[in-house]
C-alpha cells in the first residue's frame, strides 16, 4: 500500500493537475488524503465525499481555508456541532450556515452569546429579535451594526441597550438621538465606563442638531469624552469653559482642536495620522515635538489676531 501511495503522491508532486489520474479508492484513503492536503490545501476538493466531511479532516483544513467549505455536503453544513466546535476563534466561517441554522433561534442565540459579531450571518428575521440582539451586542457592543432598522429606532430596546453598554452612535437610530431623556442618561450610566482613543463615544457627532443646542448637554459630553468637542456647534466652540475642559482633560485632543480653530495644515507636515493613531501619545517624542511647534504657531497666530486671545490663552496654558 505505501509504494502505491508513493506512487501517485510522486506523480502529483510533478504536477497538481495529475490528481485526476489518481483512483477513487485512493481518494478515499485517508492515509493518502491527509499526505496530499498537507501538500497542497486545494486538493481537499479531489478526496472522497466521505473524507471532507469527515469532523476531523474538517478541524484540520477546512477551518484553515473557509473557501473549501463549499465543498462540504449539505447535511454537514446543517450540523450545529461543526458549527459551535470553531464559532469563538474563526466566527467568519459562519458565512456559509445553511438558511435553516441562519433561522433557528435557540442555535443563533448560542453562537451570539459566544461571539456577538456572528449576528452578522442571522437571518433577517433573527436580527430584529430583540432577545437575540440584546444577546449579541452584551457579548459585543460592536454587534449593534447588524440589528435591524426598527429596532436601532425602538427607543426602549435602545434605552435597555444603552443602560448596559456604550455602543457607537452610528449604530443608533436618529428619532432615539433626539430623546433628551435617553441621551442624558447616556453619560450618567456610563461616567465610570472606561474609554479608549477613537470616534465610537462621540455621540455629539450623531445626536441631533435640536439637542446639540443645549449648552449643559453639550458640557456634559464634552466633559465625558473630550473629542466630541469637535462636533459641536460653532458658536460653542469659543467658549472658554469648555476649551478648558478639553485641554484639561487630555492633550491628546489638542491637535484636532487646533485645526479646528486655525484651519491649520501644519499638523499634515508632521503626518498628524501616523502620530495619533497606534502610539502611546504621552511618550511620543515626536508628537511632543509636534505640539511645541503648534504652541508657537498659536503664540504667532494670536499676535497676527488670526485666532482669538480667549483660544490662544487657554491653548498655551494647558498645554505646556
């Protein structure tokens, strides 16, 4: 049996395209089978019925290459267990769950619970559960893109949501960001959530215009999350009880504030994106580098009354 193995394993060694040449019954040897696939993942889609829906050939490559599970038998493709055994580490292959599984509740609450992203691959239907998504976005606030549209509009879907987790506001539905109610309570439920760098707490960008109005509001969001003083409206942006808040709370902030009062491109020469992203920013040489070159351009800026001495005076004070 190995001189025969060797033979055809020899013979595609020469040539892939030789796999045709090779008897079914070999192809159905799982000896010979793993030999060949260890060679080249592709030839998977040559061995027997049998053989790819094997559970251990399965682990062994097809979760190594989510393109060969189309070469899987439609009951193995039904069969929850092959589905829950990979769900957590490789949630992408989900993509090929047969429309019964994609439908069934109790399996889609399963795998939601385990992962949340893999809402992405439930039926329609499912994604406007609200127990299923309610699921998925505690496992992954990140989850709450893939909810259906009624239910980013369902104000108290949305308020038991919020309660529990800081989704992004782009994943929020309008008539919900316009509840002054709901949007308060935003900051009050979550003044302890700890926040990383990024645009996901900047509800100020997507609340709507009627709320953006209130003063008070705007300083409580501002005060939580510093970058949402970017989206405020302009006769806020010069008050100086908020710069102070911003400046006070991190520079990390600074620059974006910067260009937003100066119209500045002086960040672009120093590859302001290479700078504010991926890198601690308080131990970033070159970012503090950065900001004194900004410092002096405020200072020069305020001389020439290209920006006013209220910005200029705050700017200086809390950056150094």
């Amino acid at each position: 049996m190995e001189n025969y193995i060797d033979k055809y394993y020899e013979l595609i060694l020469k040539n892939k395209e030789n796999i045709i040449k090779v008897p079914d019954n070999l192809l159905a040897y799982k000896p010979f089978a793993i030999k060949i696939c260890d060679y080249e993942l592709e030839l998977f889609k040559y061995i027997s019925q049998d053989l790819r829906d094997n559970v251990s050939m399965i682990d062994k490559y097809v979760f190594r290459n989510s393109s060969l599970m189309r070469c899987l038998s439609k009951d193995v493709l039904d069969n929850e267990y092959i589905w829950l055994m990979h769900v957590e580490k490789k949630p992408w292959i989900l993509e090929h769950l047969s429309p019964r599984l994609k439908n069934k509740f109790d399996f889609v609450k399963k795998i939601v619970n385990m992962s949340g992203l893999t809402l992405r691959y439930a039926s329609e239907e499912l994604r406007d559960n609200e127990e299923i998504c309610f699921t998925a976005i505690l496992n992954n606030r990140f989850a709450s893109e893939y909810i259906s549209s009624r239910l980013k509009n369902d104000i108290p879907f949305m308020k038991m949501v919020l309660k529990k987790t800081l989704i992004p506001s782009a994943n929020i539905g309008l008539n919900v960001l316009d509840d002054e109610c709901i949007v308060n309570n935003i900051v009050d439920n979550h003044l302890h959530t700890p926040i990383s760098i990024g645009s996901d707490y900047a509800y100020l960008r997507d609340i709507s215009h009627r709320l953006k109005e209130n003063y008070e509001l705007v300083k409580k969001y501002v005060s939580f999350y510093p970058y949402n003083y970017l989206f405020i409206p302009e006769h806020f942006k010069r008050e100086e009880e908020l710069l102070a808040i911003v400046f006070e709370k991190n520079k990390v902030f600074i620059t974006d504030i910067v260009i937003e009062n100066m119209h500045s491109d002086i960040l672009f020469k120093y590859d302001r994106y290479n700078n504010i992203q991926n890198v601690d920013l308080f131990e970033n040489d070159r970012y503090n580098n950065m900001i004194n070159v900004i410092i002096n351009v405020v200072k020069i800026n305020k001389l020439t009354n290209k920006i006013s001495n209220n910005f200029c005076d705050i700017f200086i004070k809390f950056s150094n």
